[in-house]
C-alpha cells in the first residue's frame, strides 16, 4: 500500500522467503523496511501474490515436491514486521492460516481477486492438468475455503499460466498446454472460463490455440480495457512476440487483432502498463541478458 511492496523470494537451500520495501513515489530510493520472514521451510518454487487490504496479502506457491500451497500475510503500518496471519483453528490452537490445495502438484500459479472475499487461481496442478480453483478468503486474511476445482477443457498440462479478469464472472488464461485438441505436442493456448462471484462453480467457454507446436512459453497478459489484452510469449524459433486480442464479455469470443516480433531471442517476460497509451516489457534476451523494451499501443477506446 503507498510506499511499501513485498517481494517473495527463494533464498538459501530453497527456502521461501518474503520481505517489506519502501519505494519513495520517485523511485529514486529503496530501503528494507523488514527482516525476512522464512515462510516455507522446505522447498519454494515460485509463486503468485494478491493485495487484499493496506496490510493483508494472500500468496499462493509451488513448495515440497511441488505441492500447491496458498498463505496469507499481515504487514505491520510502518513495515517494520511481516507475518504469517494465525487464527483459530477447529480445536482452538492457534495456527498459521494455511492450505494445501493440491497434495500433487501446484506450479505456474496465477491469483486473481474476483471481489472482496474471492480468489481465482490458475496453475499446473493434480493429474498434471492445467487447474483453476476458487477460494473464499475474508479481508483479514483468518481463513481459506476450497470452494471449486476444475481442470482446463484439455485435460492436458498448461505451463507458463497467465489470468486475468475479463467482467465479473469471465476470465482469460493463457498457457503453455499439452493435450491441445488431440493434437500432440505443446501450443500456446487462451481459454475462458466462468466463474460467479462466489466463486462456486467454474465453466469452460472457448479455447483458441495461438501457437505452432512446441511454442508458447513465457506467456503473460495484461488487461487494457474491457475487452482487449496484450498477450507477450516466446513464439516460433525462441523469438518474442506481441500481440493484442479481444475478448467478449462473455468469453464466447477470443479474436486476434495484430501481431509484432519484438525480439529474436526471448523468455521470462513480464508486462506492466504505464499509461493509456504505453506498455513496459521485462524479459530475458539475448544470452539470457535482462531487457526492458516499451510499446505505444493503439485501443478500440483511443
């Protein structure tokens, strides 16, 4: 909130780890506000983080042998501490809030808030299926309820996941899937799907493979506005590629507007807006050396 941001991390022997910065409103200065937190003891892949209020987070991650794992985190006022939220549990201990989700596996996890107590999450989970899953959480972070699980319309895996909300009950994702259609070999795939506001059942509506085989990795969305995103991935011959797609409010529809080859050596890409009119792009280039490249993109509201 304001000034302060938290970072999760993998430390020393694979632990997870998460601290609090200060980031002035210039940018031109950061400072450690907290000691790290060690939140997972045994192994930490990577993860998924969403603000819930001024000082709750909640985390979802792939930790021991790549089960999923989901916590939520209280950040003091002034930063100075960062903690497992704890709360009753049904015997009357206290203990950390805390959920295994997936006892097989939980990698590649994109968390969206649906509304003010819901979570969707995305991410490669039991059977090696690309999964969505919903959570009930309240804002203070002192419980989490499994409410709905489905695997992606496939059945196959999905890499590389990528969710964004497009209205109150239809999201997109995009992912790295194997199974495309009976078709073999891994493609680059956007699918829609459903999902009230309570979170309780979880509707395929389409799917469109955007890819060539063995194509599709990387991938990460941003939402421009109501109904077109930018979609950044590592495409044909490990180049990168842009490209802008609308999508119906309904999800019925995935339509793509335009293409561009930014880069011939691509991966690990993240994208952020800046303005009305400008995207940022972060990713690893040209011997795996880290770029920064901007893009004035053109909308159907400008």
């Amino acid at each position: 909130s304001q000034d302060k941001y938290v970072l999760f991390y993998k430390g020393q022997d694979g632990d997870g780890f998460a601290k609090v910065f200060k980031i002035t409103a210039n940018g031109e200065t950061i400072e450690q506000l907290s000691s790290a937190l060690e939140f997972e003891p045994n192994y930490y892949s990577e993860g998924s983080a969403v603000r819930m209020t001024d000082s709750t987070l909640v985390f979802a991650w792939a930790g021991q042998s790549y089960d999923g794992f989901i916590k939520t985190f209280k950040v003091a006022s002034d930063g100075s501490t960062i903690r497992v939220v704890q709360a009753p549990n049904n015997n009357g201990n206290i203990v950390d809030v805390s959920l295994e989700h997936d006892g097989s596996y939980g990698q590649y996890n994109s968390l969206v808030r649906a509304d003010e107590d819901t979570y969707v999450l995305s991410y490669n989970g039991t059977s090696n299926y690309g999964r969505v899953q919903t959570f009930t959480i309240p804002p203070d972070g002192s419980s989490i309820t499994e409410v709905a699980n489905a695997a992606f319309s496939d059945n196959g895996y999905s890499y590389f996941n990528s969710l964004v909300q497009v209205d109150h009950d239809t999201y997109l994702n995009a992912g790295y899937s194997y199974n495309t259609s009976g078709s073999s070999g891994y493609y680059g795939v956007l699918e829609t799907f459903t999902i009230p506001t309570d979170g309780s059942t979880i509707t395929s509506v389409a799917n469109l493979k955007y890819t060539t085989a063995n194509t599709g990795k990387y991938n990460k969305l941003l939402k421009l506005n109501a109904n077109e995103y930018i979609l950044a991935y590592q495409g044909s011959g490990s180049d990168g590629f842009i490209e802008m797609y609308t999508v119906s409010s309904d999800g019925a529809t995935i339509t793509k507007k335009w293409q561009n080859e930014f880069d011939t050596d691509n991966a690990w890409n993240d994208l952020v807006r800046v303005d009305k009119n400008t995207i940022a792009l972060t990713y690893a280039g040209s011997g795996s050396d880290g770029y920064i490249q901007t893009f004035d993109v053109g909308t159907s509201d400008n």
